[in-house]
C-alpha cells in the first residue's frame, strides 16, 4: 500500500530534503510495525527495548490480570509518537515520569504520544498500568491466553505477548525480562529463567522471576495455576526448574518421564550445537487443552497432549534445539522460520539415530518417499513459506531433508561444523535464511545456492539428483 502512496509523495519529499537539513527535522512519528512482509504491523518504529519489568497480580477465579509493565527504550529517531502491541485494557501511561496521552488505534495498537517528543538516541523510561481478562480478549478472532481450571497460560507463535504485557512484538527486538506476578497462596506463577524468590504475605505469593539473555517477546510465557515445581542443578550449575500442573491425570507419568530428561538431552545437545546459550533451563506442562509446544526462552511450554501416548523425549528435544535455534539465534523476519524449525526437526532426527530407532538418512528417506510428487506438501516453500503456512509439516520436514541434503553435499565434517558455529557466529542476535546460505558456503567452500533453491525455494518436489544425495 505504500508503493502507491510513494510515487507522488516522493517528489515532495525529495525537494523538501534539499531545503531542510536533516538536523532540522521534525520529531516524527514511530511507525507501527518494522515492516515484517509477513506481518507489516507487528513490533514497531522508532525506538528498541532493552528491558521489561513486569509487574502483576492474577486472579485463577476471574482470569483478571492486573499490574504494571516499566519498559526501558531508546529513541531511534526524533519521535514524537510511538506504538506498543498490546491487547488490554490501558489505564495510565507515563514516559520518562510524565502522564502521555495514548489510544488504541488498532485492535493490538497502543498508541502513546509523550509530553515532549524524545530526541533520537534518549533512553525513555516507559510506565505502563493495565488490566484485563485475557481469555474474554479476541484480537483477529483468537486469543493467546489460554484458560485452565486453575488459571491460564501466555503460549503461542508468533502472537503470545498482546494478551499479557505491552512489547515491541517482534524478534528484532531481544531485551531482558523480570517477571514478578503475585497469585493466591496454593497457586503459583510460572516465566522464564531463574526463579529470584518466591514471597508469601496476606494469602498472596508473589514470584520473581528473571530472564538476562536478549529474549524475543513470543518467548516470553507466563503460567498460572496449581503446579508442582521440582528444582535441581545441571552438573555445571545450573538451576534446572520444571513445573507440572497438579491435574495432569494419566498423563502425569509421561510428562515427566519426558520433560524431567531437559538436563541430559540439553547436554546431548551441546555436542551438536556448542555450549547451551542459558543460564537456566527446564519446561512446565499446563493442564491446557492445547497440541503443541512452544520453545518458551529457557522454559518450554508442553501441552500434555504431547504426552498422550507415553513418553516424548523428540518433543523435548525438539523445544531444547529452539533454545539456539531460534531463541539465542532469533529470525530476521518470520519468513526465515524454516531456521527455527527445520533444525529443530533435524535435531529429533539425530536424537531418533542416537536412541537406535531410525538414522537421519531414513528418516529423510521416509519423508521424502511419503509424500508423493503430486502431493500439495511440495507447494510449500521452507524458506519463504507465507504466513499462513509458516507452521506447514513442510517447514519442519522437507526443512530438515535440505538439511540432510546439504550434510550429504559437503560431507559430515563440514556439516556439524556448520551446526556449531552458527549459533555461535550470531549468539543473543538475528540472522536470516540467506545469513545460513553464505554461512555453508564459506564454512565448506562450496557453491550452494543451486542446492538451498531446489529445497527451501521451488514449489515442487526436488528430483533425487537435485538433492545431490545418492541414497534419494
Ligand atoms: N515453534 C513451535 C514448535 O515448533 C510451533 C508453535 C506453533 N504455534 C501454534 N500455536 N500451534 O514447537
Ligand atoms: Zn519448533
């Protein structure tokens, strides 16, 4: 739409630039989203978070939450204006100490117009009260809050903070976390990283929690409700804490058979991938009704279906990958999913050939022979797969046969090269799937374009040859 608007308005434009200095400009608005192709008005312009402190109240019995968000920012531009994305309702806004007028401009569009604009490169205190109930609250017709009969839970990809803190939602802007949420004695309050304490006053317990590494917001998770929280250390020391909902029924047994194995899988893990990118780990499983998980920053979030059938250790190791692929190591923009997922795939993959129950190559064998070349599967491009299929079985899988097709192409040596540097090369940052292209080709010296096209890119299925693998 902008295009359109671009054509006249430059020529103003371009003649205003040469009469005014840039110095000179007028403090301007922040635009209200980064521009992402898929998601033109997620996150915003203008400014970058470095810190959210949140700080709330949750009642199980009324899924009110209530509290106050304090963001620490720093003005990219003069700005007059900026936008948060946030979904509640919005009682009080401050900048820098000062009441600022705001609206909602859109159904996840907080717009904030402080006292006096904020000079390009100023850091801006910004104090925002609120409350809400966040599973009555529909932004597109869905809500990311999901109620349990105890509480509630903050899970989804990529839109999970609107329902619970005000963010620049998007993962080009990383910052650190402290979530302090009070809840009702008996109930607890479940985020990420480390639990700082845990206080108890007039039949509220409040509990602080502290994540330090740059973390996307779609990362960040909030739970409530009557968990049983087991803690332990890694041998290097590091606090390992999980949380199982206390109504987990039969599916208690594998939920922790599975998720109490964090800790050694996310060792096993670090022979591929290098050290683990955190200083906490875990996973907590909610009495939700939902069927997936979600590589939560340091804490994935597991639905007990996926504990359904037995043990999942894949899951875990699916959810542990995403901690360097995808959470240390964040996408440029949401068309570079297939960074996340088909590695975490690919890593399921090796854990199947570590666990004796199927190598890497057959598995992308049967992948690559279950679904025939008619079948709409091979529609969907990996490396640019539109936002409606960002989640499409072909992101992860065909995603983790190009991987497979890469490590036939430059050999095994190269390839785990590749799978250990990369996180190290862009660790706390973002990269895209062109970043990971040139990454390869310098690591093994070979041209892969040709290779990465056919597999992340062609709308059909790539020809045996084509995969440069004899065994396709
Ligand atoms: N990154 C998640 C995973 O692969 C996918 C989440 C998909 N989102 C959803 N609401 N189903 O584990
Ligand atoms: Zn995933």
């Amino acid at each position: 739409m902008r295009h359109r608007l671009i054509v006249p308005g430059a020529i103003a434009a371009a003649s205003l630039l040469l009469a005014v200095p840039a110095s000179a400009a007028e403090p301007s608005p922040g635009s209200p989203g980064v521009g992402d192709p898929y998601y033109p008005d997620y996150g915003n312009g203008g400014y970058d978070v470095s810190h959210y402190d949140l700080r709330l109240t949750y009642r199980p019995k009324t899924d009110k939450l209530a509290g106050t968000a304090t963001l620490l920012a720093t003005a990219k531009q003069d700005l007059s204006r900026f936008n948060l994305d946030f979904a509640l309702d919005v009682s009080e806004v401050r900048v820098n100490g000062k009441k600022a007028r705001f609206d909602t401009s859109g159904a996840h569009e907080l717009r904030i117009t402080p006292a006096a604009p904020l000079a390009k490169g100023e850091k801006a205190t910004v104090v925002v009260r609120y409350q809400g109930v966040p599973s009555k609250v529909e932004v597109n017709g869905f809500t990311s809050w999901h109620r349990t009969e105890d509480g509630g839970v903050a899970a989804n990809e990529p839109e999970a903070a609107w329902w619970w803190f005000p963010s620049n939602d998007h993962p080009t802007d990383k910052a650190s976390y402290d979530v302090s949420v009070a809840v009702p004695d008996g109930t607890q309050a479940i985020s990420n990283g480390t639990l700082q304490s845990q206080r108890s006053r007039a039949g509220w317990t409040r509990y602080n929690w502290r994540s330090r590494a740059p973390q996307a917001t779609y990362l960040a998770t909030l739970a409530v409700g009557r968990f049983d929280i087991t803690k332990a250390k890694t041998d290097s020391g590091l606090p390992i804490i999980n949380a199982y909902s206390k109504d987990l029924g039969e599916h208690e047994g594998a939920a922790r058979a599975s998720v109490e194995r964090t800790a050694e899988i996310t060792e096993w893990l670090e022979g591929y991938f290098g050290t683990y990118p955190f200083d906490a780990m875990g996973g907590y499983v909610p009495n939700t009704d939902t069927t997936f998980a979600l590589e939560t920053q340091t804490r994935p979030f597991y639905s007990p279906d996926d504990f359904a059938d037995g043990s999942n250790t894949s899951v875990v190791v699916h959810e542990m990958a995403h901690q360097w692929y995808g959470n240390s190591v964040s996408v440029k923009g949401w068309k570079d999913i297939w960074i996340n997922e088909g590695f975490a795939r690919y890593a399921q993959w090796l854990w199947s050939e570590d666990q004796g129950e199927g190598t890497a190559q057959e598995l992308a064998d049967y992948a690559y022979a279950s679904h025939p070349a008619d079948d709409p599967f091979w529609k969907v491009a990996p490396g640019d797969p539109g936002p409606d299929n960002q989640f499409h079985r072909a992101v992860y899988d065909r995603g983790a046969m190009a991987l497979q097709a890469l490590r036939n192409e430059i050999g095994d040596k190269d390839f785990f090269a590749v799978l250990k540097g990369w996180p190290q090369l862009h660790k706390g940052g973002n990269a895209d799937v062109g970043d990971f292209v040139a990454y390869a080709e310098k690591v093994s010296g070979k041209p892969l374009a040709g290779l990465f096209d056919t597999w992340l890119y062609q709308p059909s299925k790539p020809a045996s040859k084509a995969a440069g693998t004899a065994a396709f």
